[in-house]
C-alpha cells in the first residue's frame, strides 16, 4: 500500500524529479527592485510556477522561489515583498523564496497588480479591484466596474498624487481614483484606442500612455493635456519606458520584438533596435540614472543593453536566454555529466551547465575529440549539407560536408537523416534519405569513402553507428534491412531483415548493444558481437521518440507518443519502471554517471532532470505485470518542491525478507564474525604474550643440596598449595543451563540458541565449559545441548552457528563424549543430520554452477 502512495506522489520509482534547466523569462513583464543596503539592482522574471530573481550587475541567479499551485499570472514587487498572483489567489514572498502572506477574495483570475505604499491592488477578470493591507491580509476596499463601459486593462500610481491611482481601460477612456475616499475624481475620454501600458515619465503630472493602435501619448494629467504624440509601426505598444541619466529618450516595446527609441526634446524617433526578442516585449524598464535597459519576452530571455555609444542605439551587454521553442534532441556532451547540448525548433545549439553556449541549427548531433579539432557533426532538418562545431569556441566549426556526386543540386529533395562520429573521434558517419552512406575526415573534411557500390539501403538510411573499437559499421534503413560493415574496407558483412520498418537506432558501445525503435512500436536489441536478435521489447502505444542506455548497458530507457517513460532491465528482458508525462517526451539521454536522466518535452522550452533513485537509497525493482497502469509524474521546475505530504506515504516498501526463504535452503544468521568465528581460537587470543619473553634471573652458583642415597637440590621457596578448587555442587546454574534443562522435557530449543546468540565468544565459550559435570554440570545437560545442535540442523537455520558452536563443544569435551554411551549415540544422530544437510546443500550449489555455466557459454 505504501509503495503505491509512493508511485502516486512521485510515478516512478527509480526516477524522481530534480529540476528544470534552460527557463529564465515568459510572457510577463518582469519587475525591477532595488537593495540599499547592497546597493544593487535586481531583476525577477516568472517562469511557470515560480519566478527566478537575477542580479544585473552580472545576470547571475540569486534565488529561486518556492512553487506555487499554479502558474504565476502577474508579478508586482515593493522594497520589502514580491506579490505573485495565481489564478484568483495572491502570494507575497519574503525574501525572494518563502510566501508570507496570501490574499483571497477574487471570484475571477487576476491579471494585474499594482504594490501602493503598506496596501496592495489587485484587478481581475470580471472587472473587480480590491485593495488590500498588506500585513494584515484584510481587504480594505473593493470597487466594481463596468466590464462593458470600462474594462481595467491598465493601472498606476502618479508620483506625488496622494492616495491617487489612474486606471486605464480597453475603451480607452481613463479614471482618476482617490482609494482613501473611495471617490472617482476624474475621466479622461482617452483616444479611440485601449489602453494596453500606463507609465510615469520623469516629469511630474506627466504620464505615458501605451495604445493598441501604436500610438504612445504623453498625458499631463493635471490639466489634461496632451504634450505630444508618436506612432509606431509594429503594432500594439506592450512596453513603456524612460531614460533618467540626463537623456530624454523614451524606449517602447513591439508584438514583433522591436524596439523604438523616440527622443521627447526634439519629439522623434531616434533608433530603432530590432529583433531584440524573436517575441513580443513582455517588459522594458531603464535603470534609474543609468544608461541600461532591461527587456525580457516570451523567447525565455533576458537581455541587458547598454546605452554608450553615438546613435542613441543600446548594444547588447549582457544575457540570459535559454530555447525559445521546443528543444528536439538532446545528449550529454562529455564523460562528466555536466554538459548537455540541445537542438532546439528555434535555430540553436546550445549547452547546458553553469554557462549557456549558443551554437545554431542542428537536429541531430555526435561529439568527440573537442580539443584537437572539431568535435560535433550535426544535420539539419531538410537540408543535404552537414556542418561541424567547435565545443570549446562555442562556434561552427571549419567544414560543411556535402557528397559531390549531387553537383550540390538544391533542387534535389536529399537531406541527411542520421551522423554518428567514431570513438577515435576522427570520421564522421553521415547517412542520406537516398540511401547513401558516406564517411568524412574530421580533421580535413575530405570525403573517404561510401559503404556499398552504389548505395548502402534502397530507401531513407534511418540509422547509422561505429562501435568501440572501429571496426563495424551498423546501418538500418526503410528497406527494413540491418547490414553491418566492416568500418575500414566497407564491406557488408551480415544483413537482418527487420519485422518492421525502423525508425531510429541507438548503439551502446561498451556492451555492443544496438537498440533498434521500429515503426510498429516496438524495440529490438541486436547483440553486434553475435549478429542476432537477443530482445524484443513491446507494450509502448504510440511512436517511439528517443532512447537512451545506463551507463552500464543494463537499462534501455524509452520515451515515446503515449506520453510514456519506460525503463527495460536486459538481463531480464523485463519492464522493471513506467511513468506518466503530461507532455511526450522528444529527447531523452543518461548521465554517463548514472546519476541523472535528462528529458525534453512537447511545446516545453526547458531540459528537465530526473535523479536516479537507486544510486542514494534502496529501491525494489520488480517485474511490472502487463497490465499495469502507470502513474503521472510532475515535470521538475527550477525549484524545490515543498513537501506537504505524509512522509510515511511517501517511503517505499522495503522488501522484508522472510526467516527462510525456502525449506530445502539453508539460512546463515546475520550475527558479525566476530561473534562466532573466534570461538575455536579464544585461548590463541587470551594468551597471545603482552610483551617479548625475558631471560630468567641467573640462578646462585652454590646451591644446598639434601642428603640421601639420591641427593636433591633443596628449594629456595616452599612448594605452594594448589589453588584450584572443584566446584562441583557449589557452581550456580545458569540462565543458559536451566533452559536447556527445561527443553529436555519440552523439545523446543527455541529460547537456548536465541541465548546464545546474544552472548560474546568468552560467554559462550564459559557456557560450554560448564556443562561438563567436573564444572557442575551434568551429562543430560550435554546430550540435551546435542539435541539444540540437531534442532538447528534440522530447521536449516542459523547454519553457520550451529557449526561453530558444535566445533568448540567437541573441542573441550571429545573425551567425555567417548566415555558416555548416551551421548555417543546422540553425537551419531548429530552427524547424520550433518551428512544430510551437506550433500543437499552440494546438489543446490552444483546445480547452480552448472546454470551459471550456461548463461556465460550459451548464445541466447
């Protein structure tokens, strides 16, 4: 029951949820706040959610907040809090991490927010404003609009205005609020146009007004006047902002990701910065009396510009930006696990670690040799030409390889499909959808070669890898044929045919095993040094996307349409982990450590990681029935999940393991060595010298001598007088002694042996000693101690000290044993029951053996 609130709270058990790489911006405006006491500027951006807080003075991470139920739809800060609103709810975070305050009282999803001195103002959906205390978390006021006469799309607070706030609307009329009074003090008709963005300028009573029809207006809202007007081109403005280091330039953000810089004195456009986000401006903000501005859009990018240079254009100074849409294959970069490249739909490559690395366009790449020359090949999507990277300059790399033999015919509909780089990371492998396959030179570029006379497959080449040591070649193709070639003389040396066309394959060098998806959902593995089939792995409901080995070649991990992860243990042929995704995953790879599976996902921009469970704690991996229902497991964020739930439900079940397994085995205790191992050897250890022998005093030359027939040295000492005493009747029985006594008559030996177990070896061995009758005992007393030793052969437990304890007992009294009829005979039943237990236990190990045997030898 515990292990299935186990799969229920986390789906999987080998894979738990880590974290979330590449995710630093979406579509909300950020917030700008500013530390007196560090004197610095901050930056925090909402990512699904949380929301990441970035110092800008470096872009560097500062802190990550924790979750919240759902994603964060609007993000306020004041000098002390940052507000985050989810759905109808309101956070207020301390510290940029742990929520302090919550705020409910919305019947709809609020979408704005507006931090005003100790009170907060939030709007939602259906057209309510609430003002709340912030400390107290009561609702002070609540005003109610008009949806159809003036719907809130905008708000603000004009500096200096007491108790003033200015709400803007769709309409495109404006009002003028005094929330002490809870009086509407004035209405603007606006300018047949909503208003999407309200901002204070430098300038006292002056307001900027941001219209979807393009036009920014600058208000004086105390004589309402308009002092001057500008259009933009691109759109709806999203963004507004002011210069205030002496420059009277406005900047105003686009749908399209441009930038237009207008200067107020001379009231025209100075500058245009485009494409400074693939999206729309989410937010724009200039920092106070410095010549940076910081954007942010829903490219999943933060980006600072400077303003330094003539022409009144910012350049790019510094950034953060991670895929601005799906990534579509990604794979670890090098033996450490801490780099991963990822292709993205957006045009990039880009490496994933402490530092993010943009590349360009691939869809599919390989990596070695990195610091000799390059080191990625990658293919892109449609098109014939290959081009390779340089890892280490974060650049592309010297040669675009192209086959001649198509006159470089752009009208020609080949395109590479698959590349593979050999181990010694000096040739690149590259198969078309002709069905040739050619080999390329890294360090040169030149072509070396192609596999078959004419063409290697007669459809599309899905696949192609070199194994470990250079020396084969696998391809697969549409023509739902294997072949596998000599890596040097390109010559075809097996052909399988395939029960299905393939789709992908991926080769696991250090075992030789070559995974093959096929296009009926299915999963063949090919032994490379035995040229066959050894697995066939079915059960997946849709397309296979991706797969990926453990680093011992153990698990084969599989991703596909179905929304499914599944892990596939080798060995056993068996589905030993399944898991649920909202989103499918695209890519999948394994940590080379084995610590970490990365995946990336459908319309998911970040790599989510995945930690390996069974590297920190004792995970059960059981067979799963084929009818067996997995569970979802929530993708990682860039956060740590708070955990709210019963800690007891969470554990995993732990196998117990029976006394006995089975009747015909026999169990060892589970006491230390210590404690039985010694029992033959304890007078060794008691009387191992201290010290190195000493040489004897020199005896006197003259010695007396007694006088008789004989004579005698005389002693210099009287004889002492023995001082061993027998105790016979006086020794006292023991606990030990009494019990077996009482099992003479009971026959359940139970209570002895669990005595002696928790004894040391010099209790044991004075336990022993004092059943002889010349130390009080008796000889009952030691046939019944033969019948405990028969017991626990008889049972097959504690075998181990059952031996050990028979060992020392025939060590002190083998003499008395000899002399005594009735323990003679109870000795001869002991030594049958022993004979007995042994050979069965030599036909299991034999038979064991020769299994063991057969799986090494035997070509399965």
């Amino acid at each position: 029951r515990s292990e299935k609130n186990f799969l229920k709270c986390w789906g999987s058990s080998i894979f738990c949820g880590f974290r979330a790489l590449g995710l630093y911006s979406n579509h909300l405006p950020h917030v700008v706040r500013f530390h007196k006491k560090h004197q610095e500027f901050y930056v925090v951006t909402a990512v699904g959610r949380c929301f990441h807080t970035y110092n800008v003075k470096k872009l560097g991470i500062v802190a990550v907040s924790n979750a919240l139920p759902a994603d964060i739809s609007y993000l306020a800060a004041d000098r002390m809090l940052v507000y985050a609103a989810h759905g109808k709810v309101i956070s207020a975070f301390a510290k940029n991490r742990k929520v302090v305050h919550t705020y409910e009282g919305h019947q709809a999803d609020v979408h704005l927010l507006l931090p005003f001195g100790d009170h907060l103002i939030s709007v939602d959906k259906e057209n309510a404003v609430i003002i709340w205390d912030v400390d107290s978390e009561d609702m002070y006021l609540q005003i109610l609009f008009d949806k159809a006469s003036f719907d809130v799309s905008a708000v603000m607070h004009p500096s200096t205005y007491l108790n003033k706030i200015l709400f803007g609307s769709s309409q495109g009329s404006l009002q003028l609020w005094n929330i002490k009074a809870n009086k509407l003090l004035f209405i603007f008709p606006g300018w047949e146009s909503a208003v999407t963005i309200l901002q204070q300028t430098p300038a006292v009573d002056v307001v900027g007004v941001g219209l979807a029809s393009g036009q920014i207006i600058i208000h004086n809202i105390k004589f309402n006047e308009t002092l001057m007007k500008f259009q933009q081109d691109w759109g709806p403005i999203t963004a507004l902002s002011f210069r205030t280091d002496g420059h009277p330039v406005m900047a105003a953000g686009s749908p399209v990701g441009h930038i237009g810089l207008w200067d107020l004195e001379e009231k025209r456009l100075v500058g245009q910065m485009r494409d400074t986000h693939t999206t729309a401006i989410a937010g724009l903000t200039f920092l106070h009396s410095e010549p940076l501005l910081i954007t942010n859009g829903a490219d999943n990018a933060i980006r600072v510009w400077i303003f330094d240079v003539a022409g009144g254009e910012g350049r790019l100074l510094r950034f953060r930006m991670g895929h601005s849409a799906p990534p579509t294959k990604i794979q670890h970069y090098d033996q450490s696990g801490q780099h991963i490249l990822s292709a993205g739909q957006d045009g990039t490559l880009q490496s994933f670690s402490t530092f993010c690395l943009k590349l360009s366009t691939p869809d599919k790449q390989a990596l070695a040799r990195q610091s000799d020359w390059d080191s990625i090949v990658a293919c892109h999507q449609g098109f014939l030409v290959t081009t390779t990277w340089n890892y280490q300059k974060g650049s592309m790399g010297a040669y675009k390889l192209e086959p001649e033999r198509f006159n470089k015919n752009r009208a020609l509909t080949v395109h590479a499909t698959a590349v593979d780089i050999s181990s010694c990371g000096n040739f690149a492998v590259i198969a078309l959808s002709s069905g040739h396959i050619d080999v390329y030179n890294m360090q040169s570029g030149l072509h070396r070669g192609q596999y078959g006379k004419d063409r290697a497959h007669s459809g599309p080449v899905r696949g192609v890898a070199v194994d470990a040591l250079n020396e084969l070649t696998v391809s697969t193709g549409a023509d739902r044929l294997l072949k596998i070639w000599k890596f040097k003389s390109k010559e075809l040396l097996h052909t399988v045919s395939l029960p299905a066309s393939p789709a992908s394959t991926l080769l696991h060098r250090d075992s030789g095993m070559l995974a093959i998806a096929l296009d009926d959902f299915t999963v063949s593995i090919l032994d490379m040094e035995t040229k066959r089939i050894v697995r066939r792995f079915s059960g997946q409901r849709g397309q296979v996307n991706d797969m990926t080995f453990s680093p011992d070649g153990r698990w084969l991990i599989i991703a596909s349409m179905d929304c499914t992860i599944r892990t596939w243990d080798l060995p056993s042929g068996s589905l030993v982990d399944c898991f649920l995704v909202d989103s499918a995953a695209i890519s999948i790879s394994f940590s080379p450590t084995g610590n970490f599976l990365a995946s990336s996902h459908v319309d998911c921009l970040g790599i989510y990681l995945w930690s390996n469970n069974t590297l920190c704690s004792l995970v059960s991996l059981r067979p799963l029935p084929a009818d067996y229902e997995p569970f979802v497991a929530i993708l990682p964020g860039s956060y740590d999940e708070e955990e709210d739930t019963d800690a007891d439900n969470l554990k995993m079940a732990e196998y117990v393991s029976p006394a006995q397994l089975d009747e015909q085995l026999v169990t060892l205790s589970l006491l230390p060595d210590s404690r039985w191992k010694n029992l033959l050897h304890l007078d060794i250890i008691r009387n191992k010298p201290k010290e190195p022998p000493k040489v004897p005093k020199a005896a006197p030359f003259f010695i007396p001598t007694i006088p008789g027939l004989v004579p005698h040295l005389n002693s210099l000492s009287p004889s002492p007088q023995s001082k061993v005493v027998n105790l016979g009747a006086l020794a006292q029985k023991s606990s030990f002694y009494l019990q077996l006594e009482e099992a003479l008559d009971t026959n359940l030996y139970e209570g002895p042996v669990q005595l002696l177990k928790e004894l040391g070896p010099s209790a044991i061995d004075t336990e022993l000693r004092g059943l002889a009758p010349g130390m009080g005992g008796d000889i009952c007393v030691m046939q019944s101690f033969l019948k405990m030793i028969g017991s626990m052969l008889l049972s097959r437990q504690d075998f181990d000290l059952a031996q050990a304890y028979l060992a020392l007992f025939l060590k002190l009294h083998l003499r008395l044993i000899a002399e005594q009829t009735l323990l003679m005979e109870e000795a001869g039943n002991v030594l049958e029951l022993l004979e007995e237990t042994w050979t069965s236990m030599q036909t299991i190990l034999n038979h064991s053996m020769c299994l063991l045997s057969y799986i090494k030898s035997a070509l399965l």
